[in-house]
C-alpha cells in the first residue's frame, strides 16, 4: 500500500521536520528547499501554524511532497489531510490515529522504540515505521539489531541526527529515510534566510549519498595489451588481484582486457544507495544506463553505468 509515495521519500532520502510559526513564510521556505534539492517537508503541528502551512505549500509549490508531523491525536490527523498533507507521521504509536488513517487510505507512519511497537504497527500491516527519538533509542546500532528479527520493516530515523551522523545511518539498509531539523532551523524560518537554507539543504543531500571515489577502470584493445599494462604498474609496488574477468591494483585502478563502457575506460564510485543517488544525478542531468544494472536477491541495485561519458571515462556506481 503506497508503495509509490514511501520510494519517492526513499529516493528523496531526507525528511526535513519543519516547525514553522508564521505560515506567511511557509512558500518561501519551501521554494528554498526545493532550489535546496530536498522537495520534501514534514510540517510539525507543534504550532497553530502548521495547518494554513500545509495549505499554502501545497498550492504554491506543487513539486514539494508535504506531510505532517508531530500528529498526537485525529483531529490533528483531520486537519492535516484537509489541508493537503500526502502522509502523516507521529512521534508515538497511537492507535486511534493509526486506525483512521488505514481506514482512509491516508499514508501513517507511527513512532516507534520498542520491538513492542514495531509489533503493533505490523500486526496492522505497515512496512514503514519511524524510529523516535533515535540517538537516545540506540542509534544506529539499534537499527542493526532490529534487521534481524525484522527483515522487511523499514525505517525512518528521526531525534538527534545532524550532518555529523547522517551518513551512518543512511547507510543502513533499513533505512528508507531519514529525519531531521538542522537545514530547517526557527531562527533561519524566522529571519526569511532562504540562501542558507538552501545552501544546507544542498549539503545534507550531498553528504546522504555517501559518494566516494573507488577506482579506475582503464580499458585495453587486448590481453596482450592488458598485461604490458598490468607488469608497469606492478613496477610502481602496486600488487595486483586477479580476477574473473579483470585485474586490480592495490583496489583502485582496474585493468580490463577489453574495450569496455567508456572510450578510455571508467571511474568507479560507491554510493549507499543507488536508487536514491541515481534520483540525485538525475536532477544534474545523468541517466542510467539500463542494461548495466545488476541487482542483489531483494532487487536493490548493486551495480550500474552511467549513460553519459566525461573525458573519454564511463562512470559506475557501485554500492558501498
């Protein structure tokens, strides 16, 4: 249920919670965040302004995916939905709230610390849960042992996360997004600081791909070629790994026997996760290129090329 709303927040990758207390600077703060690159705000009901915000983003700004947060009881949840929210998130599991939004077809994601919770909210079929407060809960290592006993649920941490701890837990594969203030923050809302906020938005969507440099491809006409290739660079101390159908040195320049993806060959990078980076290149202009992609045995992404070259190079992006 919903599926297609919960993979735009996955691909969206980061939640803003937003606590706004004038709603007349509610569209400014949403075209900053999307010009930000995060089209995507929870709008808390911890003020009276949170519904005409709602409102009022919905409208104006259509591309934002608006939700509201901070939802502890149904007439909030009313409210909400009323004004325009596409999905509702609480702080705890409260049941009243939860069966209503079931009940009409309103996307709920319900709080949640204790495998307790996390039962309740599965014995009513939700796959999406969000993990409050998070650093004081157990953190990311929390989020690693419930993996086990619950394979299939997802998350969305919220409580405590800052751009220091971002990456560790949208590396996690229970992860489908994660929550967080600091790009939002009242005195930036307030003093109408739309270039910072943007600028901080554009940050922590860097920093949730987890993008990092992996290795070189170089491309040979031939084995032949590829050995000559592989014998020089074992002369400058670089051990080289065989395999199935390359060679490595010291893990960062691959030696292909072949003419492979790109004129000169490719520069590898890792990603946490290449759906969602996949989602972010877009926006800079790059596509997959479709009959690259490998995936593992629950059909996430495990390798891909780029269609798009740069200097004679293919990119790839493997999954870190």
């Amino acid at each position: 249920m919903h599926e297609a709303l919960f993979e735009q927040i996955h691909k969206i990758g980061l939640v803003p919670v937003v606590k706004i207390d004038d709603a007349g600077k509610a569209v400014g703060l949403a075209k900053a965040m999307v010009k930000g690159g995060l089209p995507c705000a929870e709008v808390t009901f911890r003020t009276a302004a949170a519904e005409e915000a709602i409102k009022q983003i919905t409208a104006a700004v259509p591309e934002m995916l608006v939700g509201a947060g901070t939802v502890t009881n149904l007439d909030f949840a009313k409210k909400a939905v009323a004004a325009g929210a596409k999905f509702i998130v609480s702080p705890g599991f409260n049941p009243t709230v939860v069966d209503w939004c079931l009940e009409n077809n309103v996307p709920i994601v319900p709080g949640v610390c204790t495998p307790s919770d996390i039962e309740a909210g599965l014995s009513r079929g939700l796959s999406t849960l969000k993990f409050f407060p998070a650093e004081v809960s157990g953190g990311v290592e929390m989020l690693k042992n419930l993996a086990g006993p619950f394979p299939n649920l997802m998350f969305m941490p919220t409580g405590g996360i800052s751009p220091a701890n971002l990456a560790s837990y949208a590396k996690q594969s229970n992860v489908l997004a994660v929550g967080g203030s600091w790009m939002v923050k009242p005195e930036l809302i307030e003093a109408e600081n739309w270039d910072a906020i943007s600028a901080l938005c554009s940050e922590a969507v860097v920093t949730l791909q987890g993008l990092e440099f992996a290795h070189l491809g170089i491309n040979n006409e031939n084995a032949a070629e590829a050995e000559k290739t592989i014998a020089a660079l074992e002369a400058f101390g670089m051990v080289k790994k065989v395999g199935n159908s390359s060679t490595f040195l010291n893990t960062t320049i691959e030696v292909l026997p072949k003419m492979y993806y790109g004129r000169l060959g490719h520069l590898g990078f890792k990603c946490f996760d290449i759906e969602r980076t996949l989602a972010y290149l877009g926006r800079h202009g790059f596509t997959v290129n479709e009959e690259t992609i490998t995936r593992d045995a629950k059909g996430k992404i495990k390798v891909c090329y780029i269609q798009q070259e740069f200097s004679g190079f293919a990119v790839h992006l493997i999954k870190a």
